[in-house]
C-alpha cells in the first residue's frame, strides 16, 4: 500500500523547572545566541563600518582651462606659452609669454546612456621659426556629480596633466582615465537623501540639490602671481577629502605633427601667419576617459542592522543545528534523568 500522509510521533521529556535537565535547556538558547553573536564578531564581518558601490559618474567640461609649454630656441635659449581662460590668470603672466592656443574639447557617448565616456581634447601651438617644445602642462576643470546610487555629491574635478621629453618635439598624444579619490568615504544615508557633502571651495549641501555645483578653479580670483604658480594651484586643488585626477595609460612624442588628409587646425589668418611669422605648430591631443568609479561610503544605520542581521542569522542556522543534534543527543541517550511521555494512538486512528 501507498503511503498517502504520515504524522510523526513524539516523545516528550519531563523534568521540573529548575532541575538540570531545565537548566540545560535554558543555557542551550543563551548559548546559541552568544556564540552565535561572538562568532559574527570574532570574524570581523557583523557590524558594516564601510561599503562601496560603482557608479559612472556624470561628467561636463567647465569651458575654461589652464595650458602652459616650454622649450629652447634656435639660439640655445628657452622660451615659455601659457594661457588660460580663468579672470586674472593672464595678468600676473609676462606678456611676453602670453599666447592664445588653438583649442577644442569634443565629449563622446559611447553606449548611449545619456552620459560622457571620454573627451577629445585638441590643442595647437603656434611656434616661430627656431622654437621647439619639449615639455607641456594642462589643466581640465570638470564638474563631477554622483547621484545614482547611496550618496549624492557634486564638486570639479581638476584633470591635470604634464609630459616631458627629452628631446624636442611637435607633437604628443595622450590618453587616459579621471578617477575620483577619497581620504574618507562620504557619508551616507539609507534613504538615499542628498548629503551634507563638502565641496571644494568649503561649500556645505545638508538636503535638496545643490543650484549650481561649486567650482573652486573656475570661481577662483587670482590676486597675486604666486597663486597662478603650479604647485600653489595644484596644492590648493589636491588638499580636500575628495578629488579626481588625470591617470595616464599612455604618452607618446612625435617628431612631426600629422597635417595629411588636406585639414588644417587653423584659419585663414592664422595660416597666413605660420606662411610668415610662424613656421610650424606644437600639438597636444589628450582623451579623457570617464570610467565606472568605486566610491567609498559610510553606511547609516537600517544599512548596518541589516547587513549584521544577515551575518548573525548565517551563523546562528548553523550553530543551532550542530547544538541541536548534540542536545538530543543527550536526551536520547538518557544522560539527563526525565520522564518520558509516549504518544498515545487513539483507538479510531488505530482502526
């Protein structure tokens, strides 16, 4: 015959409430819950203090830039170009050095989600005759805004970058990524609100979206040449919680910039004058690439019970398995004293 339903059958185990057998019954339940708890604790991975997530950060050139290149001379010496486009930066500068580059900055979508996966940033020297370059910085603000996920917080990110060669050049091509970097990770909220983030320039944001991202570089006022200097800008851009920087995959020199194909970077007028006064062209080409970013958070606290409560129930399913099997154990075995109640069938369940 086929066995269609089955109920099991019990024993029941009667001893008095503060006899041993009680007793033993009551450390089993504080026993599981304390080791339980020790083990999750003991193995560093109850209480979350940080956790990360990856999020492509949405990214938009700010429309101004710092751009500087040195070299020699026909004659042995040395000469210098600098430009920007920030209020004041141009003035603390000799004019003599002053001169305007040609510039272009086109962003790329290549996956289609409505955010930059890289810049093509184009720059071009005009140089006179005798005049070579052999060492070029640039300085590419950013704003940089993360909101897709745990925390929300919007700052410039400062792509700067510097190559040199050793010998003169007219040409170098460059690419690489603008990573986000944290001393400390943001703070966070299990309701995914807008934080109160810190920017750059000491503005604080406590709830709503920010109406404009603050920009220290953009923003700045230069009131004396020695803020225009490289490592006082670059100090002051570097010293907050957090940053971006330009990381290069690659820098290569060429000898002879390539003008094949029948274009030309350049106006009529500037034409003009390379046919004159000019005889050549210094060009940079840099892509700036926008990869997925780990940011580092603190997690509020619904976060940190939750991801303990997952922990602790891990291991207290195992611990109260192996102590279960060793308490009826104990009881099937007899060791503690207990009366023992047998089921009684009733007779209709018998028929």
């Amino acid at each position: 015959m086929p066995v269609i339903h089955e109920e099991p059958l019990t024993k029941k185990y009667i001893a008095g409430v503060v006899s041993f057998p009680a007793l033993s019954q009551y450390l089993y339940y504080i026993g599981c819950i304390c080791l339980t708890y020790y083990l999750t604790y003991a193995t560093h991975g109850m209480w979350l203090k940080e956790a990360t997530f990856v999020e492509q950060p949405s990214v938009e050139f700010k429309h101004s830039y710092i751009a500087e290149v040195e070299g020699a001379t026909a004659a042995g010496g040395a000469f210098r170009a600098v430009f920007s486009t920030l209020a004041g930066y141009n003035q603390y500068q000799s004019p003599a050095d002053v001169r305007v580059p040609s510039f272009r900055i086109a962003p790329k979508d290549i996956n289609n989600d409505m955010k930059a996966d890289e810049f093509d940033v184009y720059m071009s020297w005009l140089l006179p005759a005798g005049q070579t370059v052999n060492q070029v910085r640039i300085l590419l603000p950013f704003s940089y805004l993360l909101s897709d996920n745990a925390v929300y917080a919007s700052m410039e990110a400062n792509a700067f970058f510097e190559a040199s060669s050793p010998a003169s050049s007219t040409a170098v091509t460059a690419a690489g990524d603008l990573s986000l970097r944290q001393r400390f990770p943001f703070p966070a909220s299990y309701y995914r609100r807008p934080l109160t983030v810190k920017f750059s320039n000491g503005e604080t944001v406590s709830s709503g979206v920010p109406s404009s991202s603050p920009s220290p570089l953009t923003s700045m006022t230069f009131t004396s040449g020695e803020q225009t200097e490289w490592g006082s800008l670059l100090s002051t851009l570097t010293s907050y919680n957090e940053t971006a920087a330009f990381e290069p995959s690659f820098v290569t020199w060429a000898r002879s910039a390539s003008t094949s194909g029948g274009s030309t970077p350049f106006t009529t007028a500037q034409q003009q004058q390379i046919n004159g006064a000019y005889t050549s062209n210094f060009e940079l080409k840099l892509t700036v690439r926008i990869p997925y970013q780990v940011v580092r958070y603190t997690p509020g606290t619904i976060e940190v019970l939750k991801f303990a409560w997952v922990q602790f129930l891990a291991l207290f399913l195992v611990v109260t398995f192996i102590a279960s099997w060793l308490r009826n154990f104990l009881f099937r075995e007899r060791i503690f004293l207990c009366r023992v109640r047998y089921p009684l069938i009733p007779r209709e369940k018998m028929m």
